[in-house]
C-alpha cells in the first residue's frame, strides 16, 4: 500500500515537472520566434558558452529594439550542454519536441554537436554551430550549418605559416583529445608533412585532466623542436605556455583561431608573447559592422568579445538574415539560411555553399607586446 | 636519465598537493567513516581565498596562505554543521550523497560568485630554475615541498601532541569508548573537518599559484585522485594517504612520459586497483574489522 502511494506521488511529481517545462514554451505568443542555444554555460567550458550567450542576446536585443523581424520578436531559449554529448543529445530532443523552436544555434564544441546532429536531422531542425570545425560534422545531414572555417582550411594555413613564414624545420605537437583537437592536430601535420618539415613529437592530454602539463613539457622538450603547435583552447593553452616557460622551455608557438581572446593574453602574460595564430575575427578590422559589435559587447559586458562571440554574433544575425528573407518555420528557415550569400558578418563576408559550410578569410596574427597584431613577414 | 628524474620532480610536486587533499579524506574517515565528497570544493574555496587576498588585497603568499586555510577550516565547519550534523543518525548513505548534492550547489555557487573563466595571478613567488643533476627544480616546486612537509609536521604535532589531536584520535578508535570517556563528540568531529579542510585549502593555494590557474571546476578531478590516494594509503592513515599522494603523482607523471600523456589518468587508478587486489585495506590500512 504504502509502495503503492511513493508511485503515485511520484508520478505527480513528474507530471508536474513534465508541465512546467512544458508552460515555460506555450507563454511564447505567436507574435515571437523562437530560437534554440546549447551551449555549455556551466562546467569546465562555461566561459566559452557564456560569451555565446551574450552575444547572441545582444545581437537579438538589437533586432527586437527595432522592431523585430517583420514585426515578430526573437526570444532565445538558452540550454546548458555543458559541452557533454549526454546532455547535448537531451537538449536536441527536448528541442525537436518543442514546436515553437524553429531553429537552434550550437553546440560550442564539435564532440557536442555532432551528439546532438542526429536528431535535429530526424526533427528537421536547423542546428547551426557558430564554432564546430570537425570537417564531420556538416556532413551529418541536411540541416547542419557551420560559420566557421573547418579544420581542413585552417590546419594547411598554419603549417604554411610555421614553414614558409617562419622557417621551422622540426615541430612538435600537443592537442586536446577530443573530436576537435584530434582533427586540428590531422590537419596540421598533414600540412606540415606536405610542405616538408618534420614532426618530432606528438602529445595528448585529456579535457577532464586538469591543469598539469609538466609532463607533456618534459617529455617534448627532449625531442628538441623549433615550434610547438598547441590544438587547445585558449586557457589550456594560457597554461601550456606558461608552464613551458617556467621549465625554460622557449620554443615559438603556433596555434588556431580558438586562441582569440584577451584571457589568452591576461592568462599567458609574457609566456605567449610571439605566439602565432590565424583568426577569423580581428577587432581593429575598420569595418563598420565589426566597430559596432565591438563597441556595444565592450559597453555591455565591460570586456571585449573574444573569436568565439563574434561568431556567435554572426550565427545569430545568420539566423535573423534568413528571418527577415521570409523564413517562418523550420523548413524555411534551413531553406532561407542556405540561400544567404555575402552576408557582412563580424568574421567576414558570409555565405554558405551547397554542404552548408563557409569559406571565412583567415588573417595570420602575432602576439606582439601583449597585444594581437597582423603578422608582417 | 634526465627526464626520469625530471618526471619524478614534477610527479613529487603534484603528488604533494594530492596528499594534502587526501589527508583530509583520512582524518574524515577516520572520525566518520563516511567519505566527504565535497572536500575537493574545499579545496577549490581554499584556492580562490588564496587568489582574492593575493589578487585584490595584495597580501604577501605567507599571510594569504596562513588566512586561506584559516577561511577552509571555517567552510569545513560549516559544511559539517549542514551534511554532517543534522544527518549523524542517519544511514551512511544520506550524509555522502549530501555530501555530493553539496560539491555541485559548492561548485556552482563559485562559478557565480567568480565567474566561469579561469583566473590567474602574477607570480606571487619568484619562479627561478635550480638546476638539479641534470634536471631543474623551480623555486615553486620547493616552495610546494617546504609547505607541505612543515604543515605534515605540524599536523603530527596537533594530532600527538594536543590535547584535541588526542580526541581526534581516540574518536577514530572508537567513537562510543571516547564519548563515554568525557570526549565531546561534536566538538571533536567539527575540529576534524576544520584541521581537514585547512589543510585542502592550503593544498588549493599551492597549486593555483604552482599552475596560475584557479577555476569552479578544479575541485573535481583533484579530490577524485585525492581520494584515491587516501584509498591507496588505506584510507583512515595520515602517513598513508601522503605516500599515496606521492606515489599517484610520481607514476601518473612517469606513466605520460614513457607511455602516453593521453593515458594518464589510467596509471593513478590502475595502480590503485593493483594495490586494492594485493591488499584490499591499502598500504596503512588498519585491516577491516567487522563488528559482532
């Protein structure tokens, strides 16, 4: 009997748990759109889905104090990852499940995204991922949009940087051992090998493993290399450098657009001083769009967005592009957003091609008197 | 030779910090019986007190450290006051997963508090290089050494020599025995967990300044192998949890570098799966004694 009870007081539990998520979609009036963030804005990936957050929140209260699109509101419903392909996968469905959402902007990291593909693809639900660059992922189904360059652009460009500008002959690699950072790693040193130069040594380190590098830096600091290319973010990488330099370890480094932040720089201090990176988004760019977005991220968050705000920014001003085209549902809106061409995002003109990738210019940098600057050979 | 002995450098460095957290799991356990998930957030809190009197009241590393693990003493109170106290006639159960509940409210509550970014200090101390028989010693990592070996000594002396160290003690013997001899019980448990959790927020400190690197997160994976340290060492021993904190931090560092650096983590837990399978009560254990 009392067994009996416990079931019964749960189930209610759950129906009442099942119909609060339920009420917080139908309080959206058909006078709003609806679009869908995973992201992670807790956990060990927080900063990075955090400044997601804000830009697109920016970028849609521009659009909304102007009216809207076509007189209609855009609301984000956020949802937190937390860059785990578990928790990824659950959000995808709860947002395939939810007729209001006609469009979701994420995941942050590629391992994430790829999770939640599937099922966006099963529910035709746009799933556009301001920053997923495992050549993969688009090629999950028809619905995956990236507004990054994949790693398959990036990796080539960077070992051309290494060899050709700065002339390295011996170089040594260490990667996060996640779906990103193992294509990021592929890529590079199929380019280095490409251009003749020599990897001397290759390392991995786990994401979950904490912030003691001093054995990878030991045991790569033996093979001798000329340059380091580290596959990381941009605060792993902070402490690479940092602990590399504290074993007197002065190798140049060399790095992708993920590196693009001031933490790197206020992390990493001295110890990233000359790094190299290429990168999408370049603050100082004249451009107005990119002086606007700049200014209003600095004035409204007191920092100054990083590369992956920015092409949060543009994935969610993609998103409105295609609103303001005409889209209305979840099929317009994969059908408008394929249809955008040169749009002036704040990482470079835009356009998708037919496999819903993005060729984006990516511009050499140098970290140089703790600031990014263009690298002049 | 060189990166054997370099390895083993680094390895005594972290090891060092995995056996301060872990004294605390032991001297817990020992009182307790119970585990305390939410130790590595001490740790954590230990670490950004550590960073803020640094930081923002520009206090010496001595003071900020004396200071930091002064304010993780108090939260280990206050976290025994909340899962501890009100749940000791409980099943064992109740208290570890409060215990658990508390370590995400704890790891959330920094994440709002300071933020999700990782955050850094300008060297608090000098960084400069010993060379050592072929192999460099940094000024830190002595500094990570002398901590810890003056604060083991010191806690020797509390718990052999004070009046208090006596209670612990005779507490984790037999905790019936000891109230019926006049101890107080309460008392004895919230010094426990304030020596405890002391001693994870110096460990917090340590290793922020070591790596410059403090964040919500870095309590989790810190306290896991903590733990296993404090299981290697037989889980109730104070010597033993530091030779586990040593010997997990010398064959992770040795495993990533004549193995693989992907692997890492997989040598600290196999090892304490060896060490389990030969001795089940760890290396100090006291052997499990099951009451009648």
């Amino acid at each position: 009997m009392n067994r009996k009870i416990i079931v019964l007081v749960a189930m209610a539990m759950m129906a009442v748990f099942v119909s609060g998520c339920g009420s917080q979609n139908t309080a959206s009036t058909s006078k709003e759109i609806t679009i869908g963030l995973t992201a992670p804005l807790s956990g060990d990936n927080a900063e990075y889905g955090q400044s997601f957050k804000n830009a697109i929140d920016l970028a849609f209260e521009k659009a909304n104090a102007n009216g809207g699109v076509n007189g209609k509101k855009i609301t984000l419903v956020a949802n937190d990852s937390k860059a785990d392909p578990k928790e990824a996968a659950n959000i995808a469905q709860k947002f395939v499940s939810d007729s209001k959402v006609i469009g979701v902007i994420g995941d942050f990291t590629s391992t994430a995204a790829l999770a939640g593909s599937p099922i966006y693809q099963k529910g035709g639900l746009v799933q556009l991922s301001p920053t997923s660059s495992h050549p993969d992922f688009t090629k999950q189904g028809t619905y995956m949009f990236r507004n990054i360059a994949t790693q398959e652009q990036e990796g080539p460009l960077l070992a051309d940087y290494g060899i050709n500008n700065l002339h390295k002959k011996r170089i040594a690699v260490v990667y996060i051992n996640n779906d990103w950072g193992i294509v990021a790693k592929d890529n590079f040193i199929k380019g280095v090998q490409k251009l003749g130069g020599e990897i001397v040594a290759t390392e991995a380190y786990l994401p979950e493993q904490g912030k003691d590098f001093s054995a990878i830096i030991t045991k790569i600091q033996q093979s001798n290399p000329d340059l380091l290319f580290i596959g990381s973010m941009y605060t792993d990488t902070a402490l690479i450098a940092q602990q590399a330099r504290k074993a007197n370890f002065s190798v140049e480094l060399i790095g992708t657009g993920s590196l693009y932040s001031e933490e790197l720089i206020k992390l990493g201090g001295s110890a990233v001083e000359g790094l190299h990176l290429t990168c999408s988004f370049y603050p100082l760019d004249p451009r107005p769009e990119v002086q606007d977005f700049v200014k209003s991220y600095q004035v409204k968050y007191g920092k100054a967005p990083t590369m992956f705000a920015a092409q949060a920014y543009d994935a969610a001003n993609l998103i409105i592009e295609a609103l303001k085209a005409g889209a209305t549902d979840r099929l317009s809106l994969r059908d408008k957003l394929s249809a955008v061409k040169n749009f002036p995002g704040v990482t470079g003109k835009t356009s998708f091609d037919e496999n819903r990738n993005v060729d984006k210019a990516l511009t050499k940098l140098i970290v140089k008197d703790g600031k990014f600057v263009p690298y002049n050979p | 030779m060189t990166l054997f002995l370099q390895q083993v450098i680094n390895g005594l460095a972290q090891g060092s910090i995995y056996a301060l957290i872990g004294i605390g799991f032991a001297l817990i356990f020992g009182v307790l019986g119970l585990v305390h998930f939410a130790h590595g957030e001490v740790y954590m809190i230990g670490a950004f007190l550590g960073f803020m009197l640094v930081s923002v009241f520009q206090l010496d590393i001595f003071s900020s450290l004396l200071l930091a693990m002064l304010g993780s003493a108090l939260i280990g109170v206050v976290v025994e006051a909340i899962a501890f106290r009100p749940l000791r006639k409980a099943p064992d159960v109740a208290p570890m997963v409060c215990t658990l509940g508390l370590s995400v409210v704890l790891q959330n509550g920094a994440a709002l508090l300071w933020g999700t970014d990782t955050k850094s200090i300008p060297d608090a101390i000098p960084n400069h290089i010993i060379p050592f028989l072929g192999a460099q010693i940094s000024f830190q990592q002595v500094f990570i050494f002398t901590v810890t070996i003056i604060l083991m000594l010191a806690l020797q002396y509390v718990l052999h020599r004070s009046k208090i160290g006596r209670a612990i003690r005779a507490t984790a013997q037999n905790k019936d025995a000891a109230a019926l001899m006049g101890v107080n019980i309460d008392t004895v448990i919230a010094w426990t967990f304030a020596v405890g959790s002391a001693l994870g927020g110096a460990a917090g400190v340590l290793v922020g300044v070591y790596y410059n690197a403090f964040y919500p997160m870095m309590g989790f994976m810190a306290g896991l192998k903590a733990f296993t340290a404090t299981v290697l060492g037989g889980l109730t021993s104070v010597p033993g949890a530091v030779l586990g904190g040593l010997i997990l931090g010398v064959a992770e560092n040795l495993g990533a570098a004549y193995i693989s650096s992907g692997y890492r983590d997989i040598f600290a837990f196999a090892i304490l799966i060896l060490v389990l399978l030969i001795k089940p009560s760890g290396l100090f254990g006291r052997g499990i004694q099951e009451k009648v």
